[in-house]
C-alpha cells in the first residue's frame, strides 16, 4: 500500500481514487439538480481538480463558457491538465471564494460540490455567490450530510480519533445540519429553492488504496498532526493502517467497498 503512494502524486492519488470513486457520482447528482436552468456561463466554484466543469462539458447539449476557480494552484493544475486532454475549453481562476474576480451578476449557474465547509466564511462566501449570480440565476451547494448517515465516514472518524486525535471530520462535516445551511443562504441574503438531503451507494473500486486516501485526507486537516515530525507522522498512519481493513471490512463486497452517503443539497437564487 505504501508503494502505490510513493510511485504518485498525492493530486493525482485524490484525482485517481477519492474523485473518480466518490465525487463523480456525486457530480452527476448536483448536475441533475441544475438542469431545467439553461445556463450560458457556468461557474465551478471550489473546482479541485474540474470533475464538475469536465462532466457538464460532456453532458451538455449545447455550447457554455465553463469556468473553475479553486484557491490551490496544484489542484487547478491539475484540472487544466484533465480539461485538455478532452479538448474541453475552462477558464480557471486562482482565488478565494470570498473574494472572487468577477464582476457583478456574470454567472447563469454556479455548482459547488463540497466546498462551502471549507470556506473561511460559508456566509461571506454565499454573499459573494450572490453578487456575482444574474437575476434569474441559480447556484447549487452540495455538502455532506450527518456522519451517523455516512457510516464509512463514521468509520474513519473513530478510527483517526483513537489513533490521533478526535474531530478529524469535523470540518467536512460542519454544515451537515440542514437548518444551519438555510440559515447561512436567508442570512446572505438568497432565495432558499431547494433543501434536501439526498443519498448514493458508492461502489469504490482499489477498497485498500481508496481507504487508506480516506485515512490520508482526515489526518491532513487536523492541527495534531501537522505538529509531528515527518518520522511520527509516518507511524501514526501505519498503526491506523494496520487497524484499517478491519475497521472497513464490513463494507468490502468482492473487490470494492460499498457504502452508503449523504450530503445536503442546497438550490439558491438571488
């Protein structure tokens, strides 16, 4: 397991494993929720590595300009890269969602697949989406729905609290309450559309490799172990390595690890 990591990047591990297995589904979901808007410029916002504006460009039915805008220029990268290779034209900005470069009302549509928790403020960042949102317009947020509905989250969770520290998944997580989401959207002054929790079975296929990415990008928020030495570091994850495949062997089917989600979806409007 450890050699599959040494012989990538950790951008093209999450593009291989963590978006091809998780948010591509994902993606085709938050894409149904905005189809009776006929959009004309489209804004990807928190892109990573372009799933959403590579995917809409593939199922559109008509020409768009398609533009990502994410805060990581090695993430932006590398969906530059991917929108090349399938000839799909982006404009991908590098910037904060807080403070985008766009002028006023310059967007039709405006998708968001679990980014607003990461923000530094989901509000201020909903106010900007407002400003730069048409009349007429839509965006749609997608963010993870309660742990306890997510049990395979659960799972790393309580796997990265006893070997590390608690609160791994509190971020990802932190707008799992559909109330506080509706809150931040009346607050930032928008027009609530839709607000729901929807549910997908994700079939993951390399279960160890796509585990242990899960295990990765939980530890990779959390304060406790960005303050160990590169060496301790090391060691903490190949205990919770060594506790890993009993801790998800309940939701290996054959080769793949099926497991039930759930986000929030929210459809706003200026």
């Amino acid at each position: 397991m450890q050699g599959e990591f040494t012989q990538i990047s950790p951008i093209e591990a999450y593009e291989r494993y963590i978006v091809r297995n998780l948010f591509l589904p994902w993606t085709q979901d938050l894409i149904s929720r905005a189809q009776p808007l006929t959009a004309t410029r489209v804004l990807d916002l928190a892109c990573g590595t372009g799933i959403v504006c590579r995917t809409l460009a593939v199922q559109a039915k008509r020409e768009m300009n398609l533009v990502g805008l994410d805060i990581s220029p090695s993430m932006l990268a590398k969906a530059e890269a991917l929108a090349d290779e399938m000839d799909i034209p982006v404009q991908w900005h590098e910037a904060c969602a807080t403070c985008m470069p766009f002028p006023d009302g310059f967007f039709d549509l405006v998708l968001c697949q679990q980014g607003l928790q990461f923000f530094p403020s989901p509000h201020a960042a909903l106010r900007e989406v407002r400003r730069i949102l048409k009349p007429g317009g839509l965006a749609v947020f997608s963010v993870w729905g309660p742990l306890a509905d997510n049990p395979f989250y659960g799972t790393i969770d309580a796997l990265v609290s006893r070997h590390l520290a608690e609160g791994a998944l509190a971020l990802p997580f932190s707008l799992s309450d559909l109330d506080v989401l509706r809150h931040h959207a009346l607050t930032a002054d928008l027009r609530v559309i839709a607000a729901d929790q929807a549910h997908l079975r994700i079939h993951a296929t390399d279960p160890e490799v796509f585990a242990a990415m899960c295990i990765r990008g939980a530890t990779a928020v959390l304060p406790e172990f960005a303050a160990l030495t590169r060496a301790s570091q090391y060691d903490v994850l190949e205990r919770m390595h060594a506790d890993l495949d009993a801790s998800v062997h309940p939701f290996r089917q054959g080769g793949s690890m099926v497991f039930d989600t759930a986000a929030n979806v929210l459809a706003v409007a200026p």
